[in-house]
C-alpha cells in the first residue's frame, strides 16, 4: 500500500513540526501505534506493510 501525503508549511506549523522528517515520523508512529480498532488492535496489527511519501506543497 502507498499513502502520499500533501503538506504545506503552514499545516507543519499549525502541528507543530519543523521539518518533513518530524511530521513523518509522528504520522508513522499514529499509523502504527493510534489508529485502534474496535476490538482493541492498532495500525501495525491490521494493516498491510505501507510506503509513506510526504510532499511539501
């Protein structure tokens, strides 16, 4: 699976990000660890292995 994600300088900032590797890796660590299902699983458990490409737009 690949997920491509757009962000503007503006998004980073209103996260609180400083550079593409910071939102990078927090968004890794929700798609790994926060996403939770209903029986209580999170992202590593159920989802298949993912390519991240972030782009600055």
């Amino acid at each position: 699976m690949k997920i491509k994600v757009e962000v503007t300088d503006s998004e980073l900032e209103s996260m609180s990000c400083d550079s593409l590797e910071e939102f990078e890796e927090q968004l890794r660590h929700q798609l790994d660890n926060g996403v939770v299902t209903d029986d209580g699983g999170v992202g590593a458990d159920w989802m298949s292995k993912y390519q991240l490409e972030i782009f600055k737009v």
